[in-house]
C-alpha cells in the first residue's frame, strides 16, 4: 500500500474519499495496531513528549543549522519557493536553473541527488526536505537541554540528515547552551 501524505488519517479519508473503504479500513487497523504497542510505552514513561519549540535562533538548533550551511533565516528555503512561482510559467527555467541548484541544495546536505522529474516533484522535494530540516534541528536543540531525552528520527530523510549533524565537525558541541544560561 502506497500512501504518500504526512498523516495517515490523511491517506484514510484520501482512500475513503476515491472509493477505497476497505483499504481505509485496512490503513485504519494497521494505524491502531500501531498505537496500541505505543501506548504502553507512553503510559510507562519510556516515550515522553515535550512542551519544548526552541526558536530557530536559539544557540542549540541555529549551531545544527549552521552545520547544514544555513541560518536561521532559512532563505534557502523561501528562496527556492518564491521562484517556483515563476519557475512554473517558465519551463526552461527549471530545466537550467531550479533542478540543478536543487540537486546542489542536496549534495550540500550529505544527500544523494536524484533528479527530479518534474516541477511539482521538484517543489514537493523542497518542502520534504525543510520540514526535515526543521525537525531534525528541534530534536536536537531540545535534546540538548532535556537531560535524558533521545532523538527520534522516523522517515529516512530526517535520518540521513540527523547522522550528517552528528558525523560532521560540529561547531555546537562547543556552543551547547545548557539549561539556565
């Protein structure tokens, strides 16, 4: 089964929605099973969940930022999805100059570029890979200050990029700002 929204109560009423109920009903079961083996884990302690959103220019996250050769700005970002506006009118421009600084964006991330076949691919990719961004800049900013808290990476984007942050010369493990200072 290939579903492909963030959410899987998204793909539930996606596939309600085109017809699809008992594949719904299927997605829905596998979702409870899933919950089901987490919440004792939940009830015990073993996961916890925090309050925590550190700004993106706080110490910890702007330093796992910077490894990605980004501030927190994150203009890269914004920069590559106020010229899909444009990009989208001018074909030949995503051709010569969108995909292929793209691809670049990606190496740059200790990721494999691959190329991506069309200009909705393409964008997807952007936003994929700022969320990853973001998320795996909070995790570690927030463990950085919750002693006894671990990251979790779950798609293989936020992993590939999380084991970038940590094989990579870290100029955080100098600026870690501790609780209380």
């Amino acid at each position: 089964m290939v579903l492909s929204s963030q959410t899987p109560l998204d793909d539930v009423q996606r596939l309600s929605a085109d017809g699809e109920g008992d594949r719904a009903l299927i997605l829905c079961r596998r979702v409870t099973r899933d919950l089901a083996a987490v919440e004792a884990l939940i009830a015990s302690d073993v996961i916890r969940f925090t309050g925590l959103r550190p700004a993106l220019t706080a110490l910890n996250r702007a330093a796992v930022l910077q490894v990605f050769g980004m501030d927190p700005s994150l203009t890269v970002f914004t920069n590559f999805l106020e010229a899909a506006h444009t990009v989208a009118e001018l074909p030949r421009m995503f051709e010569q100059e969108f995909a292929p600084e793209l691809l670049e964006l990606y190496k740059r991330l200790g990721l494999t570029a691959r190329p991506h076949g069309s200009f909705d691919q393409a964008v997807a990719s952007v936003h994929r890979l700022a969320g990853a961004v973001l998320e795996v800049s909070w995790q570690f900013a927030v463990c950085a200050v919750e002693r006894g808290c671990d990251p979790s990476f779950v798609g293989p984007l936020e992993k590939t990029l999380a084991a970038y942050v940590i094989e990579s010369d870290l100029p955080m493990r100098r600026q870690v700002q501790q609780p209380g200072t």
